[in-house]
C-alpha cells in the first residue's frame, strides 16, 4: 500500500521490442542503488509478496502489452515496488508509444539519500528520454498546470505556468514538467538547453553527469514542498528558465 510518506518514481522511455533487456537493466540498476535490496518478490492479488526463483528468467517472460507485473522487495513494512507500463502513441508525444516504469518507496533513509541513484538505475536502464522522483500524491499538483483548453486559466492555483497535454508536444524527448528529482537523457537536456554555465550554476551545484551523458537534476535539497515558499520559488524559476518543459515554447 502506497504510504503519503513514499516517494513516487517514474520514468519514460522507447517502447519495448519483444522481450527486451533493458526490462531486467532497469530491475538491476535499481538494486544497484542500495546494496542489499532485492526485487525478487511478486505480488499476490491480495498484495502480499510471493519470492520468485529465478527473477530474471521469469521477468522475461513476463513482459506482456509492452511492459511487466509488479516486482517488490518482499519488506511489507518498507515496501520497494516497481512496475512496466506500456503506452499508446495516441497520447503521447509525437504518436509515438512509450514504456512507462513506475516505482514506490518510502520516503526515509537510507532511500533519500538513495534516491537520485534509484532514478538514474531505472532512467538509464530504460534507455529513459526523461524522468523524475517526487513525493507521493505530487501528481495532483501537475494536474492543475494542465492545460486543456485554449480559454483556460493561465496558471495553476499555486501561480506556476500551464503545460501542455503529453499528446500535443511535438517530441517524446521534452519533459512534460518539473519534479523535485529530475533525470534528462542527453537529447532532452539538449531540448531544454541545459546546461549553460552562465545561466544555471545553481542547478549545476546539485547536478551530475551519467554515464551515458544525460543528467540527474536536485530541484531542492529536501524533497520537493510547495507549501514552503523557497521551494515554490526555485520551482517557479526553474520553470522560467526552460520554457520547452511542457511544450510553452517550440524547440
């Protein structure tokens, strides 16, 4: 069960081909992250986990509708829990589907302080066009940017700009929006013009590089509150400085 203390993290990425690795890429970045963990649990109807010998052979043959049921680390009282979703271009951008990864965990140490690795292991290992880590229930809050009609509201009730749907933005490479934890493939980086030195040594100040040349991006130290006015502030600055995020602006 899903606990208002969790973090919520979601990746996107190209849609699977068949049974793809990068399935299992995604599974073994996230144990990469913190050491000890193991996502060798399904679970049952009634939630509870059932360990499953030999994981990666099973996970294989599990992905269906281009993506795969959901894996945990069998700790009920500190549940990990991943999953695949596979998409329809119809919604998405550009037409084209996506695999979606979605994770849950709780939001406390050692997890926090893991959190930007459990990002980049799920992101890279998806071959990801971006992602992001927030805190449970921080979707309700990109809900309101949402803009769904031509005569609606220019901003959101916490004054932050509107973004356009997925399915209007013209490529799967723009982020729709900004969490507190973000991760940028080197195209999307290269989309939203991140980073100029001149221009975002603060971003940098809590930024790194991957492997593969994209981005892990810390919007704040602590996790992202927008009932504390810094932290709506730095979101609402980072919003102005790359104006392509949610499509306000073409690329």
């Amino acid at each position: 069960m899903t606990r208002p203390s969790s973090l919520t993290l979601i990746v996107y990425a190209p849609a699977l081909v068949g049974k793809d690795a990068r399935t299992l890429d995604v599974i073994h970045g996230m144990e990469k992250a913190l050491p000890g963990m193991r996502l060798e649990w399904r679970l049952s109807e009634s939630g509870r986990p059932i360990a499953v010998p030999q994981r990666d052979a099973w996970l294989l043959e599990s992905i269906e509708d281009g993506g795969f049921p959901t894996l945990s680390n069998g700790n009920e009282l500190e549940p990990v829990t991943v999953m695949g979703w596979g998409r329809s271009g119809r919604l998405k951008p550009g037409g084209q589907p996506q695999f979606e990864v979605h994770a849950e965990m709780p939001l406390e140490h050692p997890v926090r302080a893991e959190a930007a690795m459990m990002l980049e292991g799920m992101a890279e290992g998806a071959r990801s066009y971006w992602g992001y880590a927030s805190p449970y229930g921080y979707g309700s809050e990109v809900a309101q940017q949402l803009r769904r009609s031509s005569h609606g509201p220019e901003q959101s009730p916490r004054g932050l700009p509107m973004l356009n749907l997925p399915a209007k933005l013209l490529a799967p490479e723009i982020p729709y929006f900004i969490g507190w934890l973000n991760y940028w493939s080197a195209a999307a980086a290269k989309v939203i013009g991140f980073p100029d030195p001149a221009r975002d040594a603060e971003l940098l100040s809590r930024a790194r590089r991957t492997a593969t040349g994209g981005w892990i991006v810390r919007l704040t130290e602590e996790p992202l509150d927008l009932d504390i006015p810094a932290h709506l502030e730095t979101l609402l600055r980072t919003y102005e400085r790359f104006p392509a995020i949610g499509g306000r602006v073409s690329t």
